[in-house]
C-alpha cells in the first residue's frame, strides 16, 4: 500500500491526525483575511461583466491582417467603450464591444468595416440589449438564491440547523472568493461564469456533507460517554475523511487547470478562462472550507448546546480524576486524535469508540485484558 494509503488508514482508524478544530481560530483569521482582500478587489476594481449582463455587440470579422491590438484600438476609438478582440485560426477577429445600443452598434460596425476595409455585409454582428442581459442578470441572482435556501432546507432535515448553518456560511465564503478572484484579475463574467459558480458551490456542498455524515454518526449517543468532546470527536470525523478529500480535490483540479493554462492561457482559448477560473478557484475554496471552515463552526455551535458544555465538563473531571490518580493513560491529547482517556474503556465508552473509529486492540493501546479486567498501556507499569 502507498504511503499516502496508509496515512489514511491510520488517519480512519483515529491513530494519528491533526487537530483542525482546536486551531480553529488561526482558519477563522486566515479565511476572514483572504474575504478582506476579496471584497476590497471587488469593491475597487468591480467585475467585468460579459455584454450577457451589460449589453453590447460582438463583431465577427472575414480574414483580416489587422492584429488584434489593432483592431481594439479601432474599435475603442470608433464606439468609445472598451473592446476585447480575439484573433481566431482562420485569420478572422471577434471583436466583443460592452454597453453598445442598437443605434451605436450600427455605427460601430460601419466604422470598423471602412477603417478594416471590408464589406459591411461581411461583418457578423450580434446584438444583445441592455434589458436582456438584466433578464440574464436577475435570473442568475435567483438561481442561486434558490439554490441556498434549497441546500439549508436539505441540510436542516438531513442533519440538524447547525450543520445548515456552517455549510451556508462556508458556500457564502466560497462565493465571495471566487467572485473577488474574479474581478482581481479582470476576467470576464459571463453565463459559463455563473455555471462554474454554482457546479463548484455543488463540489463544496458534497465535500461538507460527506464530513457531516461521519459527523453525524461520531456524534450518535455522544452523552452516554465520557471519553470524548463534541469537538474532538468532529476532529476525529474530519481527520477519517481527509485523504479522501484532498484525493478528489487533486483529481477535480488536474483537468480543470488544463482547461485555464493550457487552453486558456497557452492556446489562447479565451472563452474557457470564465468557466475554468471559476471551477478552479471553487474547487480549492470548497476543499478549504469543509475543512476548516464547516466542521470547526459546526463544533463551535455545538458546544454552546447545554448538553454538550456538560458532557465536555464530565470528560474533564474524568480525566482530572484519572491524572490525579496517576495511571498512565491519564496524559491525554492535545487534539481529538489519540483520543484514549485515561481509565480504559467502560460500558459507556465502548459506544463512542465505534463511532468515532475502530478500536485499536494491540499492546500498549488500553484494551481489555485477557482477564475481563481493565487494561493499561504497557508503556507504563505500575
């Protein structure tokens, strides 16, 4: 088995890990740091809407030796709007002009014909008005609305408000990324953008939920035990699934980095950089956010729940009576991981330990003695 094979069988059975949730803080400050810089981009810069959303006209050109450098110059001068020209195979220019009315595009088309010196009939020209791209506009604003309140109504009855709750914030988070990614490095926004939002905000859901579910199972008769916290076993829940996270991240990210350096970028395909930039920042926010972001707001508003700050107050005295007893499981963990506490396991804590991992029986692990008795670790000998 590969290493990476065998860290994620050690990290699903609970024998090592990282603690996410205690270093909680640090990602709430890195997340909030990274939205910050987002939203002033998008406040300073604002999105370059596609003439879909702002209206405009597209001009497609016969073969020219007009460079596209040239021909935006003309097209700027001659409509007074910015132009984006792309110099396709055969020779020919598409040349995208934003916010034109009928009246104007007409104009411009006239002009480019004379100073590209080809007939006017040979200039293709599409038209799309102002009102229809606000149709395109509100629609995609509903769209997603529609989509939010459907993930919080599946999450809510699937698992319980909390979970809804991070998840909503953690697909708030991913948006607000991206769309500030967006309007940091000018790419266009257009109806393949709004498609790659809501295919990555899909990714970002069915990442979170796949933690959720184990979640949700780590968690079943948690106060019937005292050898975990909520938030520990959330810990232990996120470290068993995250090779597989990070597994399908890499394997989604590969093809989409192809669509935006290499079709986008070194074949100059330009119409793949709206959808790929927006799946390929998507995917690695969604990653992020289930992470560290979903799970650890899920444990933070669990351990408000009265039942939980009593059962994180019992796993406490436990383990002070265990330390202060001197028995050599009573060290415990810094994190949610090594997660076995200090008096072996009892009738209580056999319950949690097969919902948050399999039970590890070897030597020097705290299981049952042969003799029905408690076991301790060999590492000590009292």
């Amino acid at each position: 088995m590969s290493k990476l094979g065998n860290l994620g069988a050690r990290l699903y059975r609970g024998e090592v890990g990282y603690d996410f949730v205690g270093k909680r803080m640090i990602w709430y400050g890195i997340s909030i740091l990274i939205t910050i810089t987002a939203i002033v981009g998008l406040s300073v810069r604002g999105l370059n809407m596609g003439i879909e959303f702002s209206g405009g006209a597209v001009f497609n050109t016969p073969k020219t030796a007009v460079s596209a450098t040239q021909a935006q110059h003309l097209a700027e001068e001659t409509s007074g709007h910015t132009a984006i020209v792309q110099k396709l195979g055969d020779r020919t220019l598409r040349i995208q002009v934003s916010e034109l009315t009928t009246e104007q595009s007409r104009a411009t088309q006239e002009a480019l014909a004379k100073k590209l010196d080809v007939p006017l009939d040979k200039i293709n020209t599409d038209i799309v008005g102002p009102s229809w791209g606000d149709q395109i506009a509100n629609k995609a604003w509903t769209g997603l609305a529609i989509f939010m309140i459907l993930v919080v109504i599946y999450l809510a009855i699937a698992f319980e408000w909390r979970m809804a709750l991070a998840a909503l914030i953690a697909l708030i988070h991913d948006l607000t990324i991206t769309v500030g990614i967006y309007a940091l490095v000018g790419f266009e926004v257009t109806p393949g953008t709004v498609i790659g939002l809501l295919t990555i905000l899909g990714y970002s859901l069915y990442d979170t939920v796949v933690v959720f579910d184990g979640l949700k199972e780590g968690a079943k008769d948690i106060t019937k035990q005292t050898r975990f916290t909520y938030s520990e076993i959330a810990n232990r829940s996120l470290n068993s699934t995250l090779v597989r996270s990070i597994n399908t991240t890499v394997v989604a990210l590969l093809p989409v980095a192809g669509l935006l350096f290499i079709g986008g970028g070194f074949l100059g395909a330009g119409m793949l950089n709206d959808i790929s930039l927006a799946l390929f920042v998507g995917l690695a926010a969604g990653a992020y956010s289930s992470i560290f972001i979903a799970t650890p707001l899920v444990a933070d508003l669990k351990e408000r729940d009265p039942q939980m700050k009593a059962l994180a107050k019992r796993v406490r005295a436990k383990r002070a009576a265990a330390a202060a007893k001197g028995e050599s499981g009573t060290e415990q963990p810094q994190d949610a991981v090594d997660g076995q506490d200090a008096e072996g396991d009892n009738e209580d804590d056999t319950a949690a330990a097969g919902v948050v991992g399999p039970r590890r029986q070897s030597a020097g692990r705290g299981g049952r003695d042969g003799r029905g008795g408690r076991g301790r670790p060999s590492g000590k000998r009292r």
